[in-house]
C-alpha cells in the first residue's frame, strides 16, 4: 500500500465496510470526530497540489508526479519545513515585461 511508505499509525476513516479488510487491525478509527482536521487537511491539499484538482480526472497525470507534489505537500504545509516566508509565496504580478 502506498501509505506504508508515511509509516502512518492510525487511519481515520468512515464506515465503509471495505475499510476493515484493507486496513491493519488496531489501527482503524471510524468516526467522524476526529476526520475534522484530516477533511481541512485534504482541502487544502485539493487547493495547493494542482495534479488533485478536479481537471485531473479528465487529465492522466502518472503516478509519480502525484506523490512527487503530496510529498512536498507535506514538507512544505503539513510538516512546516519550510522557512516561515516561504510558507505564502506571492501572486505573481500580471504586468507584462518589454524586450528590447
């Protein structure tokens, strides 16, 4: 499973009954109680990694440049690993440049 890599300890899930075949007993939550902060988290990664924006299902994009942005995601965002300035890049400026 490609999750096996973050080494998560639990997964917190709803009650869809395919979740308990898939997932290691001990360390399956079902619940709503404690998925809010993991439903703002998934937003948030829908509004920054552009590849997991609704263009993507018409789109193929591979694999690896998924995991690729989910893993700067988390560097980046989750983790804060980056310095405090970098954590809001500025909107590029529409003015056109002239070229002598």
């Amino acid at each position: 499973m490609r999750l096996e890599l973050w080494r998560p300890r639990l997964y917190c899930t709803d009650d869809y009954t395919v979740y308990d075949t898939v997932l290691p007993i001990g360390r399956h939550y079902v619940g709503k109680d404690e998925s809010v902060r993991l439903e703002r988290n998934n937003g948030h990664q829908r509004h920054w990694v552009a590849s997991c924006r609704r263009r993507s299902i018409v789109v193929s994009r591979p694999s690896a440049m998924i995991d690729r942005g989910m893993a700067l995601f988390a560097h980046l965002h989750v983790n804060r690993g980056a310095k405090p300035e970098m954590q809001r890049l500025p909107i590029a400026q529409k003015k056109r440049i002239k070229i002598a």
